[in-house]
C-alpha cells in the first residue's frame, strides 16, 4: 500500500534552529519540502558529494585499467605543475587512503598520460630529422653556420650546395638549410623543439611508467578502500541533505519556519516531539492534487522484493495512482518466464543467482535483490519444463532423465501460444479496469470503466478471430463492442463540458485498445526467436566436420557463445517488454503515470 501522508508547518524561533534541526533529524519521519535548491552553502555540499563519487568511480576504471579523463580544474596544483615537478610529484605519492589522495593521484595519471601524448605527437613531428637536439642548432648558427629545418615537396628544386637532407617520406623532403639566404617559397619552416628529441623520449617513456604505476596502485588499493569511500560519500549525501533542509528553514524576524510531509502514522510521535521541544505545529491532510507530496511504498510482505525493480528501474506510483506492485510482482515473473521461455537459461541464472547469494549472504540490503531473482529463475524453469525446452534441444534428443518429465503439449502449438498471450493481455487489462470500477464506485464514472473492460474483450476476441486460426470468432463480439462503446459515452455526456475532447477522442482510444491487445503478443514472438536462435547454434555446433580433437574444441566455443549471446538478448528483452508491458499498456489502463517522488524523511546518517 501508499502509506497515507499529511503536510507539516513547524514553527521554532529564530536563535533555536540549529537545535530544531537537530531535534527534526533525531526524529527522523519528516520528508522537508525543498523549495531552495540553490545556494552558496548547497553547492559547496553538492561538490562534496560529486569529489566523493568521482573517487569511486576513479577506483573503477584503475581495477579496468581503463581510460583517465580526470583533468585537474584551474584551482589545482596539479593543473600548474611543470613536467619535472610532475616527475617528482609523481614519484613521491604514496598509496591513496582517502577520497582526496585518489583523486589527486587520478588527476596526476591524467597529466603524465596528456604529457606522453604530447611528447608523442612532438617526436612524429621530428621523427624525418633523426636526433634533434636545439643547443647543437644553436651553437652551429652562434659559430656563423645559419641552419634552418625545412620541409618541402619532393618536386622543389633544391640547390646543390647548403642544404642537407634527412629524409624523404610520402612525398616530401626533410633537410636541413645551411645558407644565409632565407627559405625560397614553397618550403615549410620547421620550428626547433625546445628540448631535445632525445628528452623527449625519455619524458615520454617516463610519464607512461609512472602513469602506469600509479593506475596500479590505485587497483590495489581497490578492495580495501572502496568501503571507506562509500562511507565519506554517504556522510557527505547526509551533508548536503541537511544543508538543504537548513537552506529550507525560513526566516520571519524571531519565528523560523519549514514545511514537510510524514506519514500519518508517525503525527503522534511528532506531536510529542514538538510538545517537548516547544515548538508550534501545523498537521493537515495533504491536497491530493500537491505534486510534491512523496510516496511510501509498503507492498504486502510476500512481495516487499518488487520496490528493488521499481528502484532499478526508476519508477513510482504517484501518491494518488494506487500501489501497483502485487500485479507488477505476478506479471513481470509471467513474462519473465515467456521471454526467455527455456528452462535450461533459467536452471544457469538461478545457479549465478545462488553463487551470488552466497558470496553477498552477510550483506542485508543484497536480499531483496536476490530474492526476485530467485523468483524469475524459478518461474522461468517451469515455464520451459511445460514447454519442455531446454537450450533448444529438440525433444527426441533429450536425456531420459529430462524426457521423463510430463509437458503440456498444448504448449507446443504456435496459435495456442498466441492466444494465451491475448489472453493473458486481455486479463492484464482487465485488472486495471476492473480496480478502477471497484475505485469509482458508486460514481457514474464506473461506468466508463466497465465499459471499457467490454472494449478490451471484444477486441481480445476479434484479434483472436483475425490471428489464431482455430479460434471462431463469435458474432456478438461486434454488438459487445458497440454496447460497449455506449456505455463509456454515458459518464462522458454527463459531463460534456469536461469530456468532450474525449467523446471525440473515442473512436481512435478503441483502435488503440485492440493495439494494446495485439502488444501482447511479442511475449509469443521474443519467446519464439530466442528458442529458434539456441536450435541454430546447437545445429551449427553439431554440424562441423573436423577431426575430433578440433571439433570438440569448436562444439564447445560455438555453444558457450551462442548461448551466452542468446541469454544477453534474452535479458535485453525483459527491459524492453516485460517492463513495457506492465509501464504502459497495463498503466495507461490503471491511469499511473509513474510520477511519484519517494519519501525520503530527514533523519541521522546510517552507521
């Protein structure tokens, strides 16, 4: 269920807000209603949380060894170092112990991977010339010899006399111009580097050494201070949370002021609070069209699992939608199952999800987590023991063991399957229709819905009649349509002033509904190409015709491939559909519209 709110205006005098706020976070049920969300103080806090979550993400791409793109900003002394300070800097860190100490040493890993490119970039420059070096140039024009680089096309006439070349490459002559007189036109001037090439080299290779030992050492450290840094980000989420519940707290000359929301529930523990800490309070029940007013989710027990998938996936009821989740929880396992539709798939990711559970079993927060999954797992394994699939084995094939197992055939047939999946959409709809009517109850707008739970049967049956071949459409599926189509116009033409854009709306709404129904049928379609994709690669790995020794070597790459790929799709797919199924065919019919914000009340940091 959405745990009922009320809308709170504490009242505290101005020199006891410190004390206030402490005493509201001791508390902790009280969701503050955050209209400043800008200020000095509250981007000051907002850095904090970004330093800290860069910190962990440092440690990420150190154990990938991955790509460091983390440039100091203009206020860090990294940014103004030298190359030999960053030598010696470099050299000196030491392992990183906090958020500070990591992101300084990403920031110095970035300078020494842009200085290595650079140098890089430099040496191609000079690479035609050989062994460059400015002091011996310097010295040859200070002794009265003029030497100029040059760079010109291989057809330029060069004199006889004066000029030394180095190279010639695509097209191009590379040399050396020991005349007096200036480059005649056509040719490059090459500017001398300011260090010599062979410095360069050695600066390249030592910015790429130390570059790759600090990434090194940040890996190492990986394990150990991930958990440290979890914390200083937690602490400074807490920070910035309570600076903007400061930032919150309004000034009236003597009298400071702030407006939240809790839990109905919890009025009375307020209210004692404020009776013992002196302060004037405000409890009203919130106005149901406030888009602010956050949502508590407290599904029933058995099913508490599904607001980890409502996290994952970002979405909430809004508070006056209805908690959606028992019908979410049951469906989403039902397409889970139909999407993947093997039980040999679910049979591996239950064994992962059970390796996890043991790997994460003193971890509290992960059960929930596991637990859904546990359930996915499940309910895919039965699906693909009644359809008796098992990585796309054909039947025949099958050990005794797997054959034995009783199946339905019904199952096997392509317009069964698609008429359950109708069916199963038709349901699906129906439910939220039927919740609506129950909602509306004793309003004329009941009937809209119970008009509308007609529209979704009879276009169950007419795609039904147009689809699946042995499925007799009946004749008053039609006259159930239009009786239908009246008895949602009734509610309408009650209020005309209000509905009338839907009166006109209607005809194309019915079109959408039997689009809603046929949308159902991608669990068939999905379930389909996945079990055909898995026959494929067992027929292409049985196919081979190689010696032994490579043909078992290649049986076993083609299926660990094929598979895993299909098991990726597979999963892709459940984002996509199963998701879609349930977000928005089934939420339009409900009307939630997924735009709850959670509650989340201001209370003590978490140990």
């Amino acid at each position: 269920m959405i745990i009922p709110m009320k809308q709170l205006t504490l009242l505290c005098t101005a020199n006891s807000r410190d004390k206030a706020l402490d005493a509201l976070r001791e508390l902790g049920c009280v969701h503050v209603k955050l209209d400043v969300r800008d200020g000095e103080q509250i981007r000051r806090s907002a850095m904090v949380v970004a330093v800290a979550e860069q910190a962990l993400r440092i440690l990420d791409v150190a154990v990938k060894n991955g790509t460091f793109a983390f440039r100091p900003d203009a206020n860090s002394p990294v940014s103004a170092y030298s190359f030999s300070e960053l030598e010696v800097v470099a050299g000196q860190l030491v392992a990183p112990v906090d958020t500070e100490t990591v992101n300084t040493t990403a920031e110095i890993i970035t300078r020494l991977r842009e200085e290595a490119l650079a140098y890089a970039l430099l040496l191609r420059r000079y690479e035609a010339f050989g062994d460059v070096n400015p002091e011996t140039i310097t010295a040859l024009t200070t002794a009265g010899i003029q030497t100029t680089l040059f760079k010109a096309s291989v057809s330029a006439e060069l004199p006889t006399e004066g000029v030394f070349t180095f190279a010639v490459d695509a097209g191009f002559v590379y040399g050396a111009w020991l005349r007096s007189e200036p480059l005649p036109e056509g040719f490059e001037l090459i500017s001398l580097p300011e260090i010599s090439t062979a410095e360069m080299r050695r600066r390249q290779n030592s910015a790429e050494m130390l570059a790759t030992m600090l990434v090194a050492r940040l890996a190492s450290v990986a394990d150990s201070l991930r958990q440290p840094l979890m914390v200083a980000l937690q602490v400074a989420l807490d920070n910035k949370t309570a600076t903007e519940v400061a930032a919150n707290l309004h000034d009236a000359t003597e009298i400071a002021w702030l407006q939240g929301y809790l839990p109905a529930r919890n009025v009375v523990d307020v209210l004692a609070k404020t009776t013992a800490e002196g302060w004037g309070v405000v409890v009203k029940d919130v106005d149901p069209d406030d888009p602010n007013v956050p949502v508590l989710l407290e599904p029933p027990k058995g099913f508490r699992s599904i607001g980890t998938l409502f996290k994952g996936l970002g979405i909430l009821p809004g508070y006056t939608e209805g908690d959606c989740s028992v019908p979410f929880y049951l469906f989403f396992s039902l397409f889970f199952a139909m999407l993947v539709g093997d039980a040999g798939y679910g049979a591996v990711m239950l064994t992962g999800v059970l390796t996890a559970g043991w790997k994460l079993r003193k971890r509290e927060t992960a059960r929930p987590l596991l637990l859904i999954l546990t359930v996915f797992c499940l309910s895919t394994i039965l699906w693909g023991v009644l359809s008796g699939t098992y990585f796309g084995i054909a039947k025949d094939a099958l050990p005794k063991c797997l054959s034995a197992i009783p199946t339905v055939d019904w199952l096997g047939s392509n317009d069964n399957i698609m008429f359950l999946c109708f069916f199963i959409g038709a349901c699906h709809i129906s439910l939220a229709r039927l919740w609506n009517a129950v909602l509306l109850a004793p309003s004329i707008k009941m009937l809209g819905e119970i008009g509308w739970l007609g529209v979704t049967w009879s276009m169950f049956m007419i795609v039904c009649g147009i689809v699946v071949s042995w499925f007799a459409q009946p004749d008053w599926a039609w006259w159930l349509l239009g009786g239908s189509a009246g008895v949602i116009l009734i509610p309408l033409i009650a209020d005309i002033k209000n509905e009338g854009i839907n009166i006109g709306m209607l005809p194309l709404n019915i079109i959408s509904a039997m689009g809603d129904i046929i949308s159902y049928v991608r669990l068939f379609a999905v379930g389909l190409a996945s079990v055909k994709v898995a026959e494929n690669f067992n027929s292409m790995a049985l196919s081979l015709d190689l010696p032994l020794a490579l043909r078992i070597i290649a049986v076993c790459a083609i299926l660990l491939v094929g598979h895993g790929l299909n098991l990726a799709m597979g999963a892709l797919s459940i984002l996509v559909h199963a998701v879609r199924l349930n977000t928005l065919e089934f939420s339009n019919a409900k009307g939630i519209t997924w735009s709850g914000q959670p509650y989340n009340p201001f209370k003590q940091p978490q140990q």
